[in-house]
C-alpha cells in the first residue's frame, strides 16, 4: 500500500532529536511564551529573511491576528481567491470583514492578477493571497496593482514554506505573511501551531499582545485579543525540524519531477512548471476530468489519494448566504477534477514510480 501520507513514518526520521529536545523541554520547566518559542521565532525570521515572527496557535489564527491588526472598518471588503481552503474565508468572517471571491488561474490554481481589479471597490482595503499547494503566486503584478490602489497584501503561506519568487520567500512580500505548522505541512508541528513573519515593527508589537488576551504587561490588556500562543512543546519540535525544511523540499521537488517524468497518461494534468518559481510541493495535484474514477482505481491498485478540496467555498453551507448568486465557474472545475498524489519526505523513488505507471495504465 503506498499511503497517501504516514506521518508516523516521517517523523520516526527526527525520533531521537525530538526525544532529546522533548527532555530539554522537561528541564527547562517553562510552558507558555518561553525560550524555546523566542528561539524559534528568531530561528524562522531569518530562515524567510524577515525581520520579525510571532508564534502563534495556528495558521487560522495567524491570517486572523493579521487581520484585526490591521483596524480596518467593519464591513471592509478583502479580495480572497475563490479556491482557497475555508481557513482563508474564516479568518476575514471571523475578523468582521467582508470576503469577496477572485477567481483564479486555471493552470496555477493561483489568484488570477488580471481578475483582481475588477473586484476593488472603495470599500475594499486589503487582498489574502494563497500560495496553494505550494506554489508562488504572481507577486510582481499582485504587489503593482496594490501599490496603485493603496491595498494590504497578507499572504496566505499555510502551504508554502520556503517558496521562492524572484528569489524572494514567500511571506516577505506583504505587509504579513500567515504560516501553519499542521502536521502534514513541509514544515509541520507534532499538532496545531502557526506564525506570522512581517517587516512591520509597530505590528509585531501589537500582534505580539494580540495573541495573549491583547497584554504586553501581565493583568494589563490594552488590546481586545485572544488566547493564540505557539505552543513551548511545538516550538521545540519546530526548532529541530526547520534544520531539515531545505532537505524536505529538495526531496518532494525530486519526487515531483519523477512524476512529470513518469506520467504519460494525457487524461492527467499536471502542475505547471514556471520559471522564476521555486515551488515546494507540499502538495502534487492533478487534474482529471474523470477524477473519482482515477481515484478509485488507484485505490483498488493499493495507492491512496486525497482531494484538496471537493467542496469549494461558495456551495459550504456555512457560507451559503455569503456568496449566493454568485458564479465562480474555474473554480468549480478545479474542485471538480483536482486529486492529490502522494508525495511526503516519507515516500520513496520506488513508490512514487509505482504511482506513475499505475495511472499510465487508467484508461
């Protein structure tokens, strides 16, 4: 059986580093805010090139945090991209704001630049950009047009740790750059965990507050926030795994190109490649007009897969009201046809070659 993911497998990797620092952990006797998330935090700061990072409880909470930063009106609109995972559209709901849907690209899967001007009003004041699955969205056309309509830009990088444009991390080219540290992410936690980098000194202070009941001095809240702190326990696994994130993408990156190496099979479309990107893989999704029945075939031939995302945002019941009436057409062809293969540190040469010669054999 090729698993989709096994993270028992991946982690077993970092098993005895995880034990020593889980000990140092234990002598330290510190829980909430301590060392190990300040030497994280500096530790992931200078691994984006940013000047600052927060830990915090999740990458939900970190597109969040940013968000009430910033003091936007109620009812302000922000341009989100009409694929992206509901965490997205959550955090600007949450921070009540208005989501107002772009469609993307059908080839990148990425928020399309040409489509976002057509969707800025006067009440539009910022744009959450995702680099789903781990590739870089357009950032030079993204950054012109917020520039020239006096947007923020918070990327979404829940996804793409270590991605590059232009040379450039992702995360560092907004004023807020929003990360998970779920388990199955390239850099992932051993459970919840998120952080925001950013340039924005007055920001880090405030969002530094933010996450801890709105408090910089204990029993004195100066601000409305909540209870979102990185946890210690996490920060120390974090701290062990960031060392080995370049090996991680360099090893999917790898596997990514025996797939495009592989898979012949012309009903499968695969990731475009781009110049001038460096994506990370975190997830390899293809795209079938007949998807479920490639995925069940898989299945009876031992491969598992998953589908990021079946549902897309505008049918969730939850956000039923929010945008009916609307149409969102590319949208709905990716969550149609997209599928997810494996592809983790865990897997090897062998399996994914397996893979792709299983699909050359779907007819």
């Amino acid at each position: 059986m090729v698993e989709y993911e096994n993270l028992k497998r991946l982690n077993s990797t970092f098993e005895a580093q995880y034990l020593e620092a889980f000990k140092n952990f234990c002598n330290k006797g510190t829980y909430i805010l301590g060392e190990e998330v300040e030497l994280f935090e500096q530790a992931f700061a200078a691994y984006n090139g940013s000047k600052y990072c927060i830990g915090v409880a999740s990458g939900l909470d970190a597109l969040y945090l940013s968000l009430i930063a910033l003091n936007l009106p109620v009812n302000s609109h922000v341009l989100v991209p009409s694929n992206t995972y509901i965490a997205t559209i959550l955090s600007i709901v949450n921070a009540g704001l208005v989501p107002v849907l772009v469609e993307p690209r059908i080839d990148t899967y990425n928020i399309n630049p040409s489509e976002i001007e057509n969707h800025i009003t006067i009440q539009t004041k910022a744009i959450i950009i995702v680099h789903l699955y781990g590739k870089c969205c357009e950032m030079n056309a993204i950054m012109e047009i917020a520039q020239k309509n006096n947007l923020v830009i918070i990327e979404d990088c829940a996804q793409a740790h270590g991605a590059e444009y232009n040379n450039k991390k992702v995360g560092t080219w907004g004023r807020f750059g929003a990360f998970s540290f779920y388990p199955t992410k390239n850099l992932g936690a051993l459970g919840d965990a998120g952080a925001i980098v950013t340039d924005d000194r007055h920001m880090y202070i405030k969002i530094k507050a933010l996450r801890n009941y709105g408090s910089h001095k204990k029993y004195h809240n100066q601000y409305l926030g909540i209870n979102s702190r990185l946890d210690e326990l996490q920060a120390t696994f974090l701290r062990v795994k960031l060392n080995y994130l370049d090996a991680i993408i360099q090893h999917k990156a790898a596997l990514a190109s025996l797939y495009h190496a592989y898979i012949k099979n012309t009903q499968v479309v695969l990731p475009v490649i781009q110049r001038k990107r460096e994506d990370v893989y975190h997830i390899f999704n293809v795209r079938c007009q007949r998807r479920d029945e490639l995925k069940d075939f898989l299945l009876t031939k031992g491969i598992k897969t998953e589908i990021h995302y079946p549902v897309p945002p505008h049918h969730q019941v939850a956000y039923t009201d929010l945008f009916r009436g609307n149409s969102y057409p590319i949208s709905e062809e990716i969550h149609q046809t997209t599928l997810s293969l494996p592809l983790s540190y865990s897997h090897t040469k062998e399996e994914i070659i397996f893979v792709s010669e299983t699909i050359n054999t779907f007819n």
